[in-house]
C-alpha cells in the first residue's frame, strides 16, 4: 500500500519527478484543489441527491485529468536535458 501511495503522492516518485521543484509543486497543488473539488462534489450529490452516477463520473474524470497530467509530463520530460529522467 506504500509502494502505490508514494507511486501517487510523492513528488519525487511519480511522473513529476522529472520537471523542476517549483513546477512540481504547481502541478502537485493543481492536482490537490482538483481532487479536493471532486470529493467535495461528490459529498454533496450524495447528500443531496443519494447514490448516482455523477459521483462515479467526478472520480472516473479525476483519475483521467491526473493520468494524463503524469502521462504528458512523463513524456515531455523524456526530450528535455535538464530532466534526470530515468527511462
């Protein structure tokens, strides 16, 4: 459970990893107000409107926005000499 916590959360184990600290932490604060929203949503249709799929989508879409945020900085950090990146 660690292993896939860090894998996440950890700045200097995921994809960000490879773009400068202040731009990490940007898009690391980014990704945090954006999942904050999310569950936040998603509270409040569960409150207000009980089980439905609105809370489903704002999760599926959560996880889309942060798999391509990881992916394309996954991706430009391979053309970049300043990266470090381990391929």
């Amino acid at each position: 459970m660690l292993q896939v916590y860090r894998a996440i959360m950890d700045p200097d184990t995921n994809p960000l990893r490879a773009i400068p600290p202040v731009q990490r932490f940007q898009t690391m604060l980014y990704l945090s107000i954006m999942w904050t929203t999310i569950f936040c949503a998603a509270a409040g249709a569960w409150f207000w409107y009980g089980e439905i799929v609105a809370v489903h989508l704002l999760v599926a879409l959560g996880f889309l926005v942060t798999g391509l945020t990881f992916h394309t900085v996954d991706r430009v950090a391979e053309r970049q000499p300043w990266s470090g990146h381990r391929a």
